[in-house]
C-alpha cells in the first residue's frame, strides 16, 4: 500500500518525511506532496483524487492546519472536495498549528535546538499543545534560533519521538497512519 499526504504546507511536508519512517509499517510506502498554503491545497485536492493514475493500493491522507477555522466545518469543506474520488482519503488536522505538535515533544525542541525548552511543558499556558493560540509565534517568541520553518521542522521531526507527544491532534495523526496502511479504517 501507498499514502499520499498532501500538506498544506512544505513545513509540514519537511516534518512527516522525518516521522512518517517512525510511526508507518515497512510495507507501506508514502509520497509526500506539498503545498503552497491552504488555498493552494484546496485547489489540488479534487485534481489529485480525481485524477491520481497508480496502483489500485493507493491512499490518501490530507493534513492541514487548523488555524482559526471551526474544525468540524473545516473538516466538511474538505470532505465536500474529495466527493465523487474513486480513491480512499482521510483528513488530519493539526490543531492549531503544525508548531503545537512541537510543543506536545519539548524534549525534541530541546534537543533539535541545543537549548532547554522542555521547562515550558510545566507551565499551564503550555501544558495543551493544541490550545495555545499561535503555536508558531509563540515558539518563534521562546526560541528566536528557530527562524526557519522548515529547517525547523526538518530539526525537531528528526529528534521527534511520537511515543512521548503530548498533542491531541498529533495523536490521532500518529495512531491513524499505522492503521490506514493495515486496514484503512
């Protein structure tokens, strides 16, 4: 079997290249599309679902950002997109932002950067990943030596342990893609 994440985002698309080996079977295989921004990802989705030409075993898993939109209502504009698609989709979001998932791992921050962030993890502002608000200013705030977001994500998503994640949203991330590929549930 074969995933196709497409990702709003290169950033995201940097970060699933270094989790993706951790978390998916040998036997399954992924190919990761970015994107330019969430615009450009709605733009792709119908072409890509519709028009997708491989093997039979090919799946896909659409990731994006939460930001400021009501999930549910999010969740549906993307489902309406994938409508008539003659392949199996699932749709992931991040809540808030991609940097929350970062902020449920503080360890892998640390350790990505050189630098103790992990104190941050016990204070309650902080204590629910997917509740802080602009997980990505907020980070950029506490650790201005992450100014790239991709060399970032490349950095954290290396030294990333799922196991020890603390985000909601990751979590279901994380357990969904070992089973998409076992049995696409």
């Amino acid at each position: 079997m074969k995933i196709i994440f497409l990702t709003e985002e290169p950033s995201m698309a940097e970060f699933l290249k270094q989790i993706l080996p951790k978390i998916l079977p040998e036997e399954c295989h992924f190919q990761i599309v970015p994107h330019e921004g969430v615009g450009e990802l709605k733009k792709s989705i119908p072409v890509k679902l519709h028009h997708w030409r491989e093997a039979e075993d090919v799946r896909f898993m659409i990731v994006l950002d939460r930001d400021s939109h009501d999930c549910i209502a999010l969740k549906e504009e993307i489902r309406a997109l994938c409508r008539g698609t003659v392949h199996d989709f699932r749709i992931r979001i991040a809540c808030q932002e991609l940097e929350a998932w970062y902020f449920g791992d503080l360890a892998a921050v640390s350790e990505a950067y050189g630098k103790d962030v992990t104190k941050y993890a016990r204070q309650k502002k902080y204590r629910i990943p997917d509740a802080i608000r602009d997980p990505k200013e907020t980070l950029k705030r506490l650790l201005p030596e992450h100014r790239s977001q991709r060399e970032g994500a490349r950095r954290i998503g290396r030294a990333f342990r799922v196991e020890r994640n603390t985000s909601e949203s990751f979590l279901v991330f994380s357990c969904g893609c070992p089973n998409a590929c076992r049995t696409w549930r």
